[in-house]
C-alpha cells in the first residue's frame, strides 16, 4: 500500500471514529435531563451578556464569522464561551482564541493532506480533504469536552469538603462572606478550582453584587446543579434567618452518599461494558491459543492418512 493510500486510510478512520464519538457523546448528553438542561438553557440566555465576536474591527473577527459564524450562525459564539468558561477557562478574548486555533488546526490538516494527496485521483483528494476538515472541526471539540469533564469532577470532588469547612467557619462566628473568603484561602493548593469560583463570587459581592445574583452567576459558571442546589440553600437560609451550618452538614453528607452511590452504580455498569472488548479482543485470542493446536494436529494427521 503506498504511503498517500495509507494516509487516506488513517484520516478516514479517524474521521470515522470521531464521529462516532462525537454522535455517542451528543445522544447521552441531550438524553440526560433534558428538562434542566432546558431551564439552564433559558437562565443563560436570561443573562443577556454578550458573547463571541460581535464587533467588527479585527481581522480575526471577520474571519471567525466569515467561517463559524456563517456555518453555525452567532450562536456558535455563546456556545463555545460558556463551554470555555464551564472548562475553567476565562477571558474577554477566549473564544476568538479558541476560534482561531480551531481554525489553523484545520487549515493545518487540510494543507498536510493537500500535500499527501495531490498525486492522487480527484475523488481520493476529495475525500483526504473532507477527512481533514472532520478531524479539523471535531478533535478541538473533544478536547474541549475533555476539559470540561475534568473541571466538572474537579468541582464535584471539591464541593463536600468545602462545604463541611463554610459549616465550621460559619460555627466559628464569622459572617458568611467572611467564611467564604477565609474557606477559598484555605483550600487554594488542594481544589484551586472551586477556590477560584469562591474568589470570583466574593469579588463580585464587595462590588456591589447582590449575594443572590453572585451565587447564581456562580452556578451558571460551573453549569453544576449541585452547586446551584447549595447556592439556592445559602440564599434561602440567608432570607429566612434559619440555621446554615446545621444544613451544610447535612447537604455535605448527601453529596458524599449521591457520590457513592453514582461510583456504585459505574462499578455495576463496568461489567456490562466489558463484554464488548471481551467477545471483540479477547476470546479471539483465547479461541486461537485454545483451538490452534488442536487444528495443527488435525491437519498433520490427515496429511499422514493421505
């Protein structure tokens, strides 16, 4: 097989398999809790702050929507900064960022396969390039995701220690901004990221920020409904007057049991998974160390019959 061939092959498979992922990761995520997402949806929009690149001026904002923004519409823009933002990645410039280097990754595998293929048929060239611009489009979009899971499990594994120490804090005697600030120093070197969201929200309340607003910001931030449960809690508790480290407690003790509980359930669902890599990698090896030698002596002995 010549090397642009092999090529083709490669970029073909990997636009296949990223596809793949990316249609198995799109069902389970708009077939889980559709209802929530759909009001996190509306809150997002309820915010009305603007996103992406919408003033003209840069030639880097002419070309994003000359190619995003004319494929995928503005709401691209929004799109990616809230996933960007919810990836703990933050800034005035990150989506044109992200943009940009989405889009040189993309002209970089179009150029590489120009270049292998150029020899090629028309058909062949074609099918390089649309590889090369599925791959292009697709594996920032998974990194992307990455990122996001990883922020995710960070906050998760964050938020019931934290919550135990705002309870102790608040039992100390300090006042709930103050617990918070003094809870976000102490946990910086262990869950900086969760830190960072406490720092923001305490920011956004010495700025004048109603408390409310801060911690629903924070939550949209995080995209975490756990961590919009536990800033409805504090804001409820706050306005009511009742009792908040009592109910820290309690709240921490069933983060910790719906954690257990979701890692039982993986264990249990671990083995449902593992039939498939089972019956596709391993019986076959199994079937050729069990059965080989026992074909060998068949043949051999019918060679010695004939």
């Amino acid at each position: 097989m010549p090397l642009p061939m092999a090529l083709l092959f490669l970029l073909s498979t990997l636009a296949c398999f990223t596809l793949l992922a990316a249609g198995v990761h799109y069902y389970f995520r708009t077939r889980d809790d559709a209802l929530a997402r759909r009001i996190e949806e509306l809150q997002e929009r309820a915010m009305g702050a603007s996103a992406g690149p919408h003033q003209a001026g840069d030639i880097w904002d002419f070309l994003l929507q000359s190619t995003y923004g004319l494929i995928f519409g503005k709401d691209w823009f929004r799109q990616k900064e809230i996933e960007l933002m919810r990836a703990g990645i933050r800034g005035p410039n990150v989506v044109k960022v992200y943009g940009v280097l989405s889009l040189v990754f993309t002209l970089g595998l179009l150029g590489a396969a120009y270049a292998a293929l150029r020899s090629e048929e028309t058909s062949i060239l074609l099918l390089g390039l649309a590889a090369a611009l599925v791959l292009g489009y697709f594996i920032p979009d998974q990194v992307l995701v990455s990122l996001r899971k990883r922020h995710r499990l960070s906050l998760m594994a964050a938020l019931p220690d934290t919550t135990d120490m705002l309870s102790i804090v608040l039992g100390a005697g300090l006042s709930l901004d103050q617990a918070i600030a003094r809870v976000s120093e102490e946990i910086r070197f262990v869950y900086p990221e969760l830190a960072d969201e406490f720092y923001m929200m305490t920011l956004e309340v010495q700025a004048g920020q109603e408390r409310s607003v801060a911690f629903q910001r924070m939550a949209q931030r995080t995209g975490l409904l756990d961590i919009r449960s536990l800033a409805s809690m504090i804001v409820q508790a706050e306005r009511f007057g009742t009792g908040l480290g009592q109910a820290l407690r309690i709240y921490a003790d069933s983060l910790r049991s719906k954690r257990r509980l979701e890692i039982e359930a993986a264990i249990n669902k671990a083995a449902v998974k593992m039939i498939f890599p089972i019956v596709l990698f391993i019986l076959p090896a199994l079937f050729v160390v069990i059965l080989a030698p026992g074909v060998l002596s068949i043949l051999r002995d019918l060679q010695l019959l004939q």
